[in-house]
C-alpha cells in the first residue's frame, strides 16, 4: 500500500489522492487500508513520505575515496533521477502549500536535508566542521533543490546530465569562495583538490575559469 500511495503521490499533489485511489492501485478495499492506516490518507501520505525520505537520505552515501567531484556526481545521478521519477510528488513535497504539510511532514523533509549534508561532511573528512562550512554546504544543498524544482518547472531542460554537472561546479566554485576568507574550509577544498585529476570534472572547471579570471586581471 505504502508503494502504490508513493507512486500516486509521486504524481498527483497529495490533496488530489484519495484512499480510494490508494486501495484500487494497491487492489485492497479501503476497509483493509484504513486497518493498517487507521489515522486515513494523513497517515498514509507521511508513511510513504517517511519511504522517500528513506531513500533520499541514501543519495550521497558513498564509498569515501576516490575524487569527490565523482562521488558528487554519483549521489546526484542518483537524487535526481529520484526527481525526475516522482516529479509532481516532489514539487508538492518541497514547495509546501499541500493540505497534507504538518509539522510532522517538514520535519521528515528537513532530515532529509540534514542527512544529505551530513554525508557530505563525511566525504570532505570533516570531524567538527566550523559554521562557515556547514552553511556552505547547506546552502549547496538549498541550491541542488531549488535547481530540481526549476528543472522540473522547465520541463526538466537542460539534460539531466548537465544539470549534475552544473551542480558539482557550483559546489566546487561555492566552497573555492568559502575558503577565500574561512581557513578551515582552505584546508579541507586543499585536501580534496588533491585527489581531483586534470581529466576529472575540476580540472576542466579549472581551465574553463581561466580565461574568464583572466579578463579580470586589472582587479589584482
């Protein structure tokens, strides 16, 4: 039930899913749904949000080695085709606005974005990270949704590829701008550059500011 009620809230705004709905995709009766759901559709809507989020969560967790620019890329591949399969469900999930939003439903919402942020502590090896950092990559994290929600408004263009890749370099340029006034950020983007090569993803970022840094010389 859990499962159908996902697939139908992935689609359709939570206010417009009825149990019957629910029940007819799951081929159970309504009484059966309200026996394990007793509190109605509330219940079932935050049961299957709990699922997202569950799944959500995982995104980011990653083997920790290897350049993080690729393990940025991999939890992206993997949270945005979350995004592209539960599209009007995801709107409706980060927009807030629905007749289902309760505390209970934000706060499931908000741990998702805390855990996202904390698995991405994990990876730049960060034991007490300073509040410059955290912010940065709660802010990163803020971008990576508002992007989808936009993507998704712009009839999900450019292509998801690209999209990703955008991403991971406006995290790469958001912690480059960090670390220009914060010193502990210095040291944790110096620690990951260092495993970056110059065929990856930063090094091609790298050669593509160059040229445009370069025009900017009469400000040094």
């Amino acid at each position: 039930m859990i499962a159908a009620a996902l697939t139908l809230f992935a689609h359709r705004a939570p206010e417009d899913v009825s149990l019957d709905d629910v029940a007819t995709a799951a081929g159970a009766s309504r009484p059966l749904v309200y026996r394990y759901f007793p509190g109605g559709k509330q219940q079932l809507y935050e049961a299957a949000l709990r699922s997202a989020a569950d799944e959500l969560e995982l995104c980011f967790a990653e083997p920790r080695s290897g350049p993080l620019t690729v393990r940025l890329r991999r939890g992206l591949d993997r949270y945005l085709a979350f995004v592209d399969e539960h599209d009007a469900g995801f709107s409706a999930l980060l927009q807030s606005g629905s007749v289902a939003e309760t505390s209970r439903t934000n706060a499931i919402v908000d741990e998702v974005r805390r855990a996202a942020a904390d698995q991405i502590l994990l990876h730049l090896e960060v034991a007490e990270p300073g509040p410059r950092l955290r912010m940065m990559v709660r802010t990163w994290i803020t971008a990576v949704e508002a992007a989808s929600l936009m993507w998704l408004d712009e009839e999900k263009q450019p292509p998801v590829a690209e999209l990703r890749d955008w991403l991971v370099d406006h995290f790469v340029a958001l912690m480059a701008a960090t670390a220009a006034s914060d010193p502990r950020t210095a040291r944790v983007l110096r620690a990951a550059l260092a495993l970056e090569t110059a065929e990856g993803q930063a090094g091609a970022l790298a050669r593509r500011l160059l040229p445009v840094l370069g025009d900017a010389s009469h400000l040094l």
